[in-house]
C-alpha cells in the first residue's frame, strides 16, 4: 500500500500539471490550444522541459550544495527557498509565453493561471506546510471546471471525473505517507481550486 501511494504521489508530482493540462486541453478540446493534432506531443514535451526539467534540475542543485536535506522537502522551511526559485522560474516561462513564443491567448492565460498557483504555493507555505500535491491537482480542476460549462458537447465530463477520482487518491496517498495533515491537504486543495476556478472565470 505504501508504494502504491508514493507511485502516486510521483506520477502526479505537482510540476508536471502543465503538462498533463496540455494533453488533456490538446487531445479533447484543440480548438482551444489551436494547436495541431500532429503537435501537440511536441508542445507538450516543450512544456514540460520548461516547466518540470528546469525546476527538477535546480531542486537537484540544492540538493547537491547540501541546501535540501531530502528532495521530499519534509521541513516547511526546506521548502521556501526552492519554492521561490521555482515561483521565479514559473514567471519567467510564462512571460516568455506571453512575449517570445507565438501560441495563443487562451494558452498563455492557463499558463498564468498556473504560475499563480505556484506563487500561491510559496506564499501559503511561508504559513504552514500545505500540501502541493493537493493544490495542483485540485487547481487543475478549477480550470477545467468551467471550461465543462463552456463546451456544449460534454467532452471534457469524462477527463474531468477522472482526474477528480485521481484527486480523491492523491490527497488520500499524502495522507497515508503522513507527508501532510488533512488540515494540510484541505487547505491545499481549497487554495488550489479556488485559484484555478476563479482564475479562468476572470481571464475568460
């Protein structure tokens, strides 16, 4: 039971959110992205460099210079320093979105969506040890909750009931690995929903 849980806690790794919002927007709704069928593994793998290689490789970085004691971030002070590099690095690649790379408006402001939901992450950790695990996968459900209003033909339903049931298993593996209280994993999930939910309400 215990490497079921962490084999999830590691499949859905909150960095690699972006990315699975990109399958997900990509495969069942193109003409959102206005991406080709054809491209949208191409873009998915550009995204993912951006947005979990780069942050991977830094929180390795600490890691090596002895700043982290453990990659798992155990410690809500362990966690500030590479949070903020990661918060940074998430601005930077939607910025760069926004003015160096030609993808559309509706990308760019998930994109936003996103690096505000790190830059959440951060700042409620300064507080208290939320979990992120929660946060990310809850803040992708705020996103694609209104979108399922927004496309008539319900092709969204299916994706959006799987990864509620996904989120239903990843709040309960960090439960289980005691990574988190559920005090922990309930505020991670309310801060993480309400962002995406909201955010996609204003931006759209």
């Amino acid at each position: 039971m215990k490497t079921a849980a962490t084999v999830i806690a590691y499949i859905f790794h909150p960095l690699l959110f972006a990315t699975y919002l990109v399958l997900i927007l990509g495969w069942y709704i193109p003409r959102f992205l206005l991406i080709p069928p054809g491209a949208i593994l191409t873009f998915a793998g550009f995204v993912f460099v951006m947005t979990f290689v780069l942050p991977v490789a830094n929180l390795l970085m600490f890691r090596v210079f002895g700043t982290l004691s453990s990659l798992h971030l155990p410690t809500r002070e362990e966690r500030l320093m590479p949070f903020t590099l990661i918060t940074i690095i998430y601005s930077v690649v939607t910025l760069m979105f926004y003015y160096k790379v030609t993808v559309n408006v509706n990308f760019n402001k998930v994109m936003l969506i996103t690096a505000t939901l790190v830059l959440l992450a951060t700042m409620g950790t300064m507080f208290i040890k939320l979990s992120v695990h929660s946060l990310a996968i809850c803040g992708a459900l705020g996103i694609l909750f209104p979108l399922n209003k927004a496309v008539e033909d319900g092709t969204l339903f299916h994706p959006t009931v799987v990864l509620l049931l996904i989120a239903g298993l990843v709040m309960s593996s960090r439960l289980y690995l005691n990574a988190h209280t559920p005090r922990e994993v309930l505020t991670g999930a309310l801060i993480g929903f309400s962002a995406g939910f909201f955010g996609m309400i204003i931006l759209f």
